[in-house]
C-alpha cells in the first residue's frame, strides 16, 4: 500500500465532513455558491487520489503477471 493511502483517506473524510457541516450550517449568501461546491471539488480529488494510491500496486501485479 502506498504511504499517501492514509493521509488521503483522512482527506477524503474531513472534506465530506465539512461539506456537510457548510451545508447545514449555511455561509453568507456572497460565499454559498462557491463554498460548497470547493468543497466537493476537493473531496473528488482526493477520493481520486485514494483510489489511486490503493488501486497502484494492484495494477502493477497485473502488469508483470505472464501472458
């Protein structure tokens, strides 16, 4: 497993915890529509980030496994 897997789970589950908090706890109208939707913009990188540091050494077994 890639040293990068636990900081970007810990990642993935403050970003979708202050999503949730910003949209229960609404912010001043100037800021809603971006606030949010920053938010969401960082939980996909890094659940793409996670993915891809949990899905990297599988990919490499199955690129050395013999034909």
């Amino acid at each position: 497993m890639d040293a990068w897997a636990v900081p970007s789970l810990f990642a993935v589950i403050f970003m979708v915890g202050l999503t949730f908090f910003v949209v229960a706890r609404r912010p001043p109208s100037l800021l809603w529509p971006a606030l949010p939707s920053t938010f969401v913009a960082a939980a996909l990188f890094a659940a793409g980030d996670l993915l891809a540091s949990l899905l990297r050494p599988l990919v490499e077994a199955l690129e050395r496994e013999p034909r």
